[in-house]
C-alpha cells in the first residue's frame, strides 16, 4: 500500500466517486491480504474483506490526517478482524501442538519436492501456502495480527502499535511472543525451514488431497509464477540465517488478487 493515498481519499470524500473507485482498487488488496492471513480461507477472508472495506468507504470523514493513509486502513482493518466471526479453520481451535501431530501423521513415504515433475509445482505450492497460513491460526488472534503486521508486512512497531491501539511496548512483547512460538515450530518440524525436518509439501500433498484440503481443479492459494519460482526463492531463504527462513517464507508467498469482484461487490452495495 504506497504512501500517496490521502489526496485520492481527499477528493473521495468530497464526492468524487471516481477517486472513490479508485481508492479501493488501491487498499483492497492489502486488506484482503490481511484478511486471508487472520482467517486462512479465501471465502471467509473476502466476506471479511467487504465489511472492512464498507466501513473504510462509509467513514471515510473519520480520517484526520494525524497517520497515513495506510495506518488508518489497517487500523480498521484490525479493529474488524479482531471480533469478525470465527473462520472456518479457526473453528478447528488449532494448537502448535495438536497442528504438528496432523503433520507427523499425514506424511506419505515418497520423494522430496525436487522430485516431483513440474506439473505438480501448484499442487506443492498449494500445500505450502495452506499450511503456512494455517500455522498463523495456531496464534490467538492478537497474537496473529501482531505477527502479521510486524514479521510479514514489516511495519514499523511504532506504527503498529498505532493500528493495534496499545503502547510500542506492548507491541514489542507482543511479537515477540508470536514470533518465538512461529519460529519454534518452524525449526521443529518444517522441512522448508530445516530440511533436516521430515516434514515436506510433496510428503504432505496425498494426504491433503484424501483429505479434500487440496483439489487441484480448485486451487484456494497457488499462484502459477510462484509456483515456478520457489524452488529458487527456497534456495535463497536457506541461505538466510534460521531464525529469519520463517518470516521469509511468509513475505514470499503469493499475494490474493482481489480483482474486479470485490470491486464489483462494494460497488453494488454503495448504489
């Protein structure tokens, strides 16, 4: 989300609905973004996503300039997602260490990712997302968006401690937790992050696949060009120094088009 919003939001809010459109074309992705990492599913995120994007078109008289732009999107963005109603995964009432017993017993006895021909880099990177993602819903939500904000999106603790409404201070122990428990597991069991680990997304694809999670006619996550690239960006994330491989892998992860629907869907709901 660039910099250069608040003269858009300016002229949205004195009526210009083309600079209205325009403006949620710019912050829709992020917000969904946000949406898909706190809640793990694609439907449940863009439900979310709408009402956070409702809220920002309907109050747009309450921003007053004292942020950027950006900061007030996530600010509403956080104060929505903080309550929103359960998600589907959510719903699982995951744990570290109940998600790591899922992994040990759903690992099939075959290759590694390399192995695999290259028709299967979705169907891999589908898995990668999905279980990264899902690892987020381990964390208890102000734990999650703290993460998120601080690790993935590397926002200032300043500035997230503004969209979180609590003091630097608390921000930073905040993450600080969240960020020990992520890497802790990570380092325990994700063969991207150790590839000591057992743990890897072409073990892990049959029994996603058996169990429904993955269905290759309709692809929840993978994006293709990432899908090709990863076997690359995995090699320069384990250059990394271990503790940083986690938030790497998050920060490369595809990003959620929001595309014309969304756009369509707050459109309709405004006339």
């Amino acid at each position: 989300m660039s910099d250069d919003l608040a003269p858009l939001l300016e002229r949205a809010r004195g009526g210009d609905r083309d600079s209205l459109e325009r403006l949620v074309e710019r912050i829709q992705g992020p917000v969904l973004q946000l949406a898909l990492r706190m809640l793990w599913h694609p439907e449940d995120a863009r439900d979310a996503a709408q009402e956070i994007l409702i809220r920002i078109v309907t109050h747009l008289g309450s921003f007053r300039g004292e942020s950027r732009v950006q900061t007030w999107v996530y600010q509403i963005a956080a104060n929505y997602l903080i309550s929103a109603r359960q998600s589907r995964v959510e719903a699982r009432r995951y744990t570290f260490d109940r998600f790591a017993r899922e992994l040990e017993d759903g690992l099939a006895d075959i290759g590694d990712e390399g192995e695999w021909p290259a028709d299967k880099a979705l169907l891999l990177e589908e898995v990668k997302v999905g279980c990264m993602n899902g690892l987020l819903t381990c964390l208890d939500r102000p734990g999650r968006l703290a993460y998120i904000l601080g690790e993935i999106l590397e926002l200032g603790g300043v500035e997230a401690a503004n969209i979180l409404g609590i003091s630097p201070a608390a921000f930073r122990k905040r993450l600080s937790r969240a960020r020990s428990a992520v890497i802790a597991f990570t380092r325990a069991h994700c063969g991207l992050v150790d590839p000591a680990n057992a743990c890897r997304c072409a073990r892990r694809l049959p029994v996603a696949q058996a169990m429904k999670r993955v269905n290759a006619d309709a692809l929840m996550f993978a994006d293709a060009a990432s899908a090709r690239a990863f076997p690359a960006t995995l090699d320069r994330i384990r250059r990394l120094d271990v503790v940083r491989r986690t938030a790497a892998l998050y920060r490369s992860a595809p990003q959620p088009e929001a595309g014309q629907e969304l756009l369509d869907r707050i459109r309709a709901i405004l006339e």
